[in-house]
C-alpha cells in the first residue's frame, strides 16, 4: 500500500469542497423554503435550482474523471486516529455498503433513469402528456417529438381563425352579441375587456366576480385554517380608507 | 366599559366568501342588520359649568358618574345615537302608488315616497358613546372606553338638545353580526341617504328604498370589526384575555382577511 502522492490528495480535497458547495446551496434553497413566507418569486427558486444542478454537474464531472483514482482508494484508520472519541465518524468512513436510506434514492434515481421517456415527458410538458398519463403509459420520445411539432402549427392556425381583442368572437358578434349567453350579469361591452367568459360563481349579492379555479394566492405555510382567499379576475380594491371610513362614522365628515 | 377592535378592509368581491368562512369559523348563520346612526356633536352651552374646580374632593362619585360627567362637562364628544330597523322599515318602491299612499305620509318631503310600514315615533334609539381610542396601549389592538344607554322611542332631537348635542347627520349601515365566544364580528359598510334630498337638519321620519342608498365606498367594499367588550378596564388581565382571544381570531383569519388596529385619530370623538 503506498501512501497517497499530492495530486491525490487534491482530488480528493477537490471532490470534498465541490460536496461542501452542494450540500450548502441545497441547504440555503430548503431555507428559504421554509421560512419565507409566502413562497420566494419564481426567478429566485429558479435560479437557486440551477445553481444545484451546475454543482451537481460539476460534482458529477469530478467523480468521473477520478472514477479510476476513487474507485481505488481505500480508507483505514491511522495508527493516531482518536477512535474513542470519534467512533461514528470512524464507522461513516468505514461502512462498505450505503445508508438504507441512500441505498433507497440511489434505487429510486436508477429506476428513474433507466426510464428516459418517462422522466423526461414528467419535465417537458404536463398538459401535452395528460391524455397519455390518463391512459397509464408515458409518451415515447417519438410521439413527443412529433406532437411538439403539431402544437405550435395547429396553434398558430388556430390563432389566426381569430380577431383578437374584445369580448366575443366573430361567430358571437356574426350571430348577435345579444344573444350570447355569458352568465354575466353586467354588460359585457363590445369593444374591449378581455375574452374569457367564464361560468360565473353563484353570485348572490349581485356582484360580478367570476373566480378562477384553481389559482390562489401564495400563502406559504398557513393553508391550514382557511381556504386561501382565491384570487379574482375583477378584483376591486376598495378606493376609501379604512381610516377615512372610520372618521366618516365616527363623525360623520371625511377630513 | 371598555372595547378592543380589530378591524380590516374587505373588498367587496371577497364579502361573499368571508361570509361563508365566518358562517364555518362561527359556526353560526350571520344575523344581518341595518341601523339607522345619527351622529350628534356636543356643544357648550353658554352658561354652562364646564370644569369642576376642586372636584376632586368629590370622592364619592363612582367611575360611571365620573365618566358621565366627563362626557357632559369635560371634553366635548361626538356621539352616535343607533337605531335598529329592518329592512321592511325601508320603503318597498320609488315612486309611490297613488292607492296606497297613506294619508299625511308626505307632510314632510315632496318627494313621492314608497309605501312603508316605517313608524318614526316608534323608533328606539340607543345612544352609544365611544372615547378616543387609548394612546400608546401595549398591545396592538383599539382599546377604547365605551358606553351605552337606552334612549325613548321616537324624535330624540329634544332630548339630545337638551343634553348639549347638535344634530350632525345620519347614515345606514347594513351588515352580518357573527359572534364567536366573546368576539363579535360585524362586517358591515356605510350606506348614504340617496344623495339630491336637500340637507337634513334632523333625523328623516321616512326611509327611502333600500337599493337606493348607495354605499359610501363606492366600491361597495365592507369593514370587518371584531370587538370583545371588557366590563373592568382598568383589570389588566382580563385585558390581557381579550387581547389575546382577538389575536388568536385574528391569526384563525390570517389568510383570509388582515386585521388590524385602527388609526387612533381616525377614531377621534372629541369635538373641536
């Protein structure tokens, strides 16, 4: 057994500050998960996960080029290592076999990347594999190739069937607005405004607020009393102060 | 008796469902009300002894009297005077049907009113005054001195003038009264009289349509108050409780509405 040269140890050194900046970028990422509240924006999220997976790049790239030098190396203790005082450390450095739970993701990671289409479908595109996923089998790479290149064409066609802007369709206007049934009960008007017509929500103080479903406003870790207060297409914040509606009550004057 | 609130703006889009999570929270169905308030400013009248000079021998007063005398003769205070109608008090339609016009029913507005089954004379009223809300309180919630008093039925404009009040205006105010142990929750908003009636100088005697009023934040946004009432003020404890209850409603609300403290000088009573 010869004792490790300089450039070695480098690697080795090398490979343990690459881990250090991994563990440290995943770690600050479940920070700011967890304590910020609601949710950091989109772009910081974003930006932190392409950090993870640059150092997991690197990280990866390093192993493999030394494959042959780490998967040589082999860890005993020395002669003046502090075995009493350290045994748990000793015993991580020692295990020849993976912490279960490891030896778990690596598994789960294996399956995952020996099924290429599924990963990768998983990632692409949610809404395009819907009708695959509802059958129970993902989309080959084949047929996602081929319906990314149907979309955007049957979308651009789709697109220039319409004049865009206003609040109904040519075959609405071409049949008589009056006649479109929009749920609505204010009047839509003709000229602008935007497109959807949605059902409307059960509307009994005779405000018309349509509800989007399924989009709610981030509120991070107390979803737990209520359900979030959903966020509204026609929002109208109030224009009076609160403050101004209390002296008004409370004196019966605004200033 | 004192008074902690919390309170908070609700856009009118959100009132349908606030309504709903506080009908859950509550477990209660709300109990909606309308009030007439009439606001009277106090006035000194010429003559009148406004300052006890050595009163403070005067040890036997208890802290009711003391307070009322501070009311009257103290610093000068708008107060609400609060009547509960319903809504069939309210006239039915605009323009009244000629055959059920009730007879003498127009001695006072030429305007043609609807037909209603509205008795001024009958009216109770119930004056409520409130102090300026505390300066500087620990705690992050309106605390303030409060008190109430049952008033005769019918035209209290004599009364109140005897008393030292002048009337100012009145408006409606409409809304659900949710109680929650010893919380209660109104969200309620400010209803103006419709506007092209000539300046009242007392109470209407009539109501006009209800759908006629219109809100005074012309959105049509509501105010959302919790209030607990503590009878001992000066018992720091029991303060301390009813801090604590509101907070937790306020925490239970958090995602739904924020409630906070008011603008202590939007609260101002005190007649300048």
């Amino acid at each position: 057994m010869s004792a490790l040269t300089s450039d070695q140890i480098k690697v080795l050194e090398q490979s343990r500050q690459r881990l250090v900046q991994l563990t440290r970028s995943l770690g600050s990422l479940i920070a700011s998960l967890n304590q910020s509240d609601p949710l950091p924006p989109w772009s910081s999220l974003q930006s932190q996960a392409s950090i993870i997976s640059n150092n997991l790049v690197s990280v990866s790239e390093h192993l493999s080029d030394h494959r042959d030098l780490l998967s040589s190396l082999v860890a005993y203790p020395g002669p003046d290592y502090p075995g009493r005082t350290q045994a748990s450390t000793l015993e991580q450095l020692l295990r020849t076999k993976l912490d279960p739970r490891v030896q778990d993701w690596v598994a789960r990671g294996r399956t995952a990347g020996t099924e290429p289409p599924a990963v990768d479908a998983s990632n692409l595109n949610s809404s395009a594999i819907a009708a695959a996923a509802h059958a129970q089998k993902p989309l080959s790479e084949t047929e996602l190739a081929d319906l990314w290149e149907w979309a955007p064409i049957e979308a651009n066609q789709e697109a220039r069937r319409r004049n865009w802007g206003g609040n109904f369709t040519l075959e609405e206007r071409e049949a008589g607005i009056q006649n479109v049934v929009t749920g609505l009960k204010r009047q839509l008007e003709d000229d602008e405004g935007s497109e959807d017509e949605e059902e409307e929500e059960e509307d009994e103080e005779g405000e018309d607020e349509m509800e989007v479903v399924g989009v709610h406003r981030k509120s991070g870790g107390n979803g737990f009393e209520f359900e979030i207060a959903p966020h509204h297409a026609h929002a109208v914040e109030p224009v009076v102060p609160l403050a101004d509606i209390l002296r008004y009550m409370t004196t019966g004057r605004m200033q | 008796m004192h008074e902690l609130l919390l309170f908070a703006s609700v856009p009118v889009h959100q009132h349908h469902e606030l309504l709903q999570q506080l009908t859950g929270l509550t477990a209660m169905q709300p109990r909606h009300l309308v009030e007439r308030r009439l606001i009277f400013k106090a006035y000194r009248k010429p003559g009148l002894v406004t300052s006890r000079v050595g009163g403070s021998q005067d040890l036997q007063q208890s802290g009711d009297l003391q307070r009322v005398n501070k009311m009257l003769n103290g610093g000068m205070f708008y107060t609400q005077v609060v009547g509960p109608v319903s809504e069939s008090d309210f006239s039915t339609s605009g323009p009244a049907d000629p055959d059920t016009q009730m007879e003498g029913m127009d001695e006072s507005k030429p305007t043609a009113q609807g037909t209603s089954t509205y008795d001024y004379e009958q009216q109770p009223w119930k004056l409520e005054f409130r102090d300026i809300p505390e300066a500087g309180t620990r705690s992050a919630v309106t605390s303030r001195v409060m008190a109430s008093a049952s008033l005769p039925c019918g035209d209290i404009i004599p009364s109140m003038n005897a008393w030292g009040y002048s009337f100012v205006t009145e408006y409606v105010v409409e809304g659900d009264v949710f109680i929650q142990n010893d919380i209660v929750i109104y969200l309620h908003r400010v209803l103006h009289y419709p506007s092209g009636e000539q300046e009242h100088r007392e109470p209407r005697r009539h109501l006009p349509v209800l759908k006629e009023m219109t809100p005074l934040e012309k959105s049509g946004s509501y105010v959302l108050q919790a209030s607990i009432n503590v009878l001992d003020g000066s018992n720091q404890e029991t303060m301390k409780t009813a801090s604590q209850r509101l907070f937790g409603l306020r925490e239970q609300l958090k995602s739904a509405v924020r409630l906070e403290q008011a603008d202590r000088l939007s609260l101002d009573t005190r007649a300048k």
